[in-house]
C-alpha cells in the first residue's frame, strides 16, 4: 500500500489550518488619559479652586482620551470634612455626596454622551446644587468638597487613584449663610508690617443677615509659611507658626477657649488677650482663618503677611 499520498495530504490539511487561524492581537492595557482642554491651562475645578457664593454648581473643563475608545466618565463629589451638627440645624443643611456616571445609559439633555469615541470634552459639564438639574434637596453646607473623575475604555481599563491616574482635587464652597470672614473694603490684599510689629488687623468675622444663617460656633486663626490645598486635615508639610483656637468645631477635631460672640468679632478682639507673634526671620508668611457657625458651614480666608 503506497502511504505517501496520503502522508502529503495529511501535511498539507495541517498547513491549511494552521493558516486559518486568526492571528493573535496585542492586550489592550492602556488606560484613558484626563487632561485640560487644548485652550486651557489647567483642569477645572482645579487644586484651591473657590466656588464663590453666587455659582450653584461646579463648572468641568477637561478633555478625557483613549485610543480604543471611551465607554464611561464618573464624576465624583464628596463632602471633605464629616458634620457633627445636633439639634435644630441638623436636618437643615446637605453635606453634598453625589456621583454622576455617563455611559450608555445616561439619558440627560445637559450632555450627550456617545460611547466609544476615542475623545471627548467637557466644555463644560456641570454639577448643579440648585435649579432644574439640582442634585440636591437641601442647601447644600459651605466648606471643603472633594472632586474625582475617572474613566473606563470600551475594554475595561480604568484610571485609579492609588496609580495616579485619576483626577481628584479639593475646592472650597462658599455660600452666603456661612460665617463671613472680612476686611474693609480697599485696604490691600497683603498686610505689610514692620519686624517689631505686633500682630493686628482690621476686619473679623459676623454671621450674615441670610435667612439660613446660625450663631458662629468655631474659630480658627493660625500664621504659617504658605497656603496648602487641605492643610486642616494636618497631612501636609505647611509650617504653623502660632496658632489659636475658640469654640468647638463641627468639622474638625478642634476646640479652643469661649467665643467672645456668637455673632460678631474683630481679629483684634480674638488676639488682644492671647497675641501672635511674628515668626523670627520670616519676611512673607500667610494667615490663614477657619470659622463654622452651628450648622456646621465653614468659611476660609489666607490673608497674605510682608515684613519690612
């Protein structure tokens, strides 16, 4: 019996499958990449940013790109601070936590959102505390949020915080029932004080005349080397120089000494008893002003400070 025949067959059957078989494609493991808009010179909201007290929304300017192409964007916002308010101003006021995920099945007239676009812009996208598209029920509280945006391609892969490739900032609301923190009008932004100079300023803090305005409960006046995005969480390398305290914080694992009022102080009446010194050697520093009032709002200001 002759084999060969059937020995080149055999052969050959092998070649043709082995020719058939798609060729093996490269592991998508890319991520998608968040930048600022090509005519913008930073994401927005970005680091520090104040929301002042007449927007009711936070504003996204930001470009989000992924070669094989984009399938979800989540927004992210969370009160940075916990409210330990009681009483009759608890139930009052919303520490804001909200996610906004645009995918497939969004379905919202503010954007339309088309999957698998290898590029997208948010020119801007908002997320609004009041009016139509509010995410909110109540008004919202005043002080630090917590904004992150990340982003999944079409195969799964996914920015992450722990790699850095996410987007995550802090931004400080302001709203006009929180304890107002200031200085008359046209004396110049920076103090200039001589080096044998005690500490002393115009200006102060007041609760507001706003319908949702309560007592002031905390204050918190500190001088240090610079101004740091989240330094009254403690976990930055900021230096505090002097810093005193009254009241007892909401927010903050702090108390102090009795607020002289609950409804009105000067900066001088706070530090005549208990006074700041200057730091020895220092020609620029900052001071930098916390202050709650029993629902819990929290209002900040830095006050730029020159030696001559």
């Amino acid at each position: 019996m002759n084999k060969k025949p059937l020995f080149t067959l055999l052969i050959v059957s092998i070649g043709f499958a082995s020719c058939s078989e798609d060729p093996v494609l490269p592991t998508d493991t890319s991520i998608p990449t968040i930048s600022k808009l090509e005519y913008s010179s930073e994401i927005e909201p970005y680091p520090g940013q104040v929301i002042p007290w007449n927007w009711n929304l936070f504003r996204y300017y930001l470009n989000i790109s992924d070669p094989e192409g984009i399938s979800e964007v989540i927004l992210g916002v969370k009160g940075d601070l916990p409210n330990n308010a009681e009483g009759d101003f608890s139930n009052k006021f919303e520490l804001l936590n909200h996610t906004e995920t645009i995918n497939k099945d969004y379905d919202s007239p503010k954007y339309y959102f088309q999957p698998g676009r290898d590029e997208i812009n948010f020119d801007p996208f908002t997320i609004e505390w009041r009016g139509t598209f509010s995410v909110a029920t109540l008004p919202i509280l005043a002080g630090p949020y917590q904004l992150s945006i990340d982003a999944q391609d079409i195969n799964g892969n996914k920015t992450n915080y722990e790699l850095g490739t996410n987007y995550q900032t802090i931004v400080f609301v302001e709203r006009t029932y929180a304890p107002l923190i200031h200085r008359p009008h046209g004396l110049p932004d920076v103090i200039t004080l001589e080096s044998n100079d005690a500490l002393s300023l115009e200006g102060g803090i007041m609760r507001t005349d706003d319908e949702f305005s309560t007592p002031l409960k905390f204050v918190w006046i500190k001088l240090a080397d610079q101004d740091v995005v989240g330094d009254y969480k403690g976990e930055t390398e900021q230096i505090v120089y002097e810093e005193r305290m009254w009241g007892q914080s909401l927010r903050l694992d702090k108390s102090g000494s009795e607020l002289p009022s609950a409804s009105e102080l000067t900066f001088n009446q706070l530090l005549e008893v208990n006074p700041m010194k200057l730091p020895e050697g220092k020609s620029n520093f900052v001071m930098i002003v916390w202050a709650e009032d029993e629902a819990g709002n929290a209002s900040r200001k830095t006050i730029p400070i020159e030696i001559n």
